[in-house]
C-alpha cells in the first residue's frame, strides 16, 4: 500500500467533498446504500469514486469508468493504495452504443477530455477507445442492483443516458449528471430539455443546487446559474426517480 497515493486520492476527494461540490455529493452519499452498486462514468482521479467506494463498503460494488489510460492506470494504483477491493476500474468511454470510438484528449490537461470537438484554439490528441453503455456493463458485470451513476463526460451525457435508459427504468438508480451549456451548442438550455424529457418519462425528477437550496430543473436559467466565473456553476443536475 502507497501511502503517497492514498494521503493524494484522501486530499483530492476531500476537497470535492468539502469544497467545490459539497451539497452533490452529501447527497449522494446518502443515497448509496451499504453493500450497494454504484458506477462512475467519467472517474478521472477518484474524487467521487473514492467516496463511492467507501458507502458501498466491501461488499458493495463500485464500477468506475474512464476513457484515458493514463488516469486508468493511476485510479488503479490510487484505489489499491486505499485498499479498496470492492471497485472495478473499466478502460472505456461510456456512450450510447458499444463500439470503438474517439476521444479528444488536451495535451495540456487531463481534465476536459471528450468525444465532442474541443475547438481549432486548443491542441489535442484524438485517441481511439473502447465504447461502452451503462445496459452493457450491468449486464456484464451481473449486477443485480444499481443505487447511483454518476456521469462527468464533457458534453456526452445525453447518449450515455441513452444507452442506459433499460436499466435506468429497470432498476431506478439515483443519478448525478454534469450537464452545462457551454458543452453544448450556444443558445437556451436545450441539452437540459432534452435531458429531463428522456428521463421524466419513466419517473425520474432533476433538480440542482445552487449552494444554498436545491431547486428543480425547470428553476434552472443557464445564463444566471451555469455562467462560469460569476457566482455558483451549478452543471450538476440530480436526479431521482420517484417510483422507487
């Protein structure tokens, strides 16, 4: 056990936990069951996947997915290094169809990572890598019960619900989804209609906290919530389903 890489991943989790994200992944957190299931699409360095990792406990599972081998590589060592046994780390893009597809990867950061284009004013590597959906990995995985999803994906979230609305409506896991308008095209907050108009359908309800109150999707003016570098940037939408 690396006591380098668990003091990193314990630092790095606590300063989502605490700082940047603290009333999405308090609740989250309390959605997740012990001995649960839980998957992290979009698992980057672990902060979510660590607090995950920890409500599921070891009998739990947790499926964390991530398209960069280097971040695969590093989520590997750093879960190890907290001895979390419990979590499966999937070298992947989750999206709406299994297959192979491209990834754009900055060449300046690993974060912002994304199948979509990332602009002509940034330099980037496209890199080929493994398609999956959230249907294919529950059913891969034999998983029986699914309490939380969690997708960080740059713009992609749309079609990995798309390839996830089976279980969604099967099994009615909690969902947090990043969901911003400057991923999508500019205008009005059509990625979030679309998004709550694929999900409302089998019974589930968004909502988004702007640090001091949760408030419902349709509460959400991207031009007041979503605009970075003035106020809170409230890209992360809840949702749950109210046919639990």
């Amino acid at each position: 056990m690396s006591l380098k890489l668990a003091a990193r991943l314990v630092a790095r989790a606590a300063r989502y936990r605490w700082k940047l994200n603290r009333p999405e992944i308090a609740r989250m957190v309390r959605a997740i069951p012990r001995s649960g299931a839980a998957i992290d699409i979009g698992a980057h360095k672990g902060a979510y996947s660590f607090w995950m990792g920890r409500r599921v406990g070891a009998n739990g599972r947790l499926i964390a997915v991530e398209p960069q081998e280097a971040m695969v590589e590093g989520l590997i060592a750093s879960l190890g290094s907290v001895g979390m046994t419990q979590a499966t780390v999937v070298h992947a893009a989750a999206s709406g169809a299994s297959g192979r597809g491209t990834i754009n990867i900055p060449r300046d950061s690993t974060h912002g990572a994304s199948m979509g284009d990332l602009g002509s004013e940034r330099e980037v590597d496209a890199v080929e890598v493994r398609l999956v959906t959230i249907d294919e990995l529950v059913g891969s995985f034999g998983l029986t019960r699914l309490d939380f999803v969690k997708i960080d994906a740059e713009g992609h979230e749309l079609e990995i619900v798309r390839g996830g609305l089976a279980t969604l409506e099967r099994l009615k896991p909690a969902l947090l989804v990043e969901s911003e308008a400057r991923a999508h095209e500019p205008g009005a907050a059509s990625h979030l209609e679309t998004l709550d108009a694929m999900l409302r359908p089998i019974g589930y309800r968004g909502s988004f906290s702007d640090g001091a109150r949760w408030l419902g999707i349709d509460e959400m003016d991207v031009e007041k919530h979503q605009n970075y570098g003035v106020g809170r940037f409230c890209n992360n939408i809840y949702f749950e389903c109210d046919r639990r």
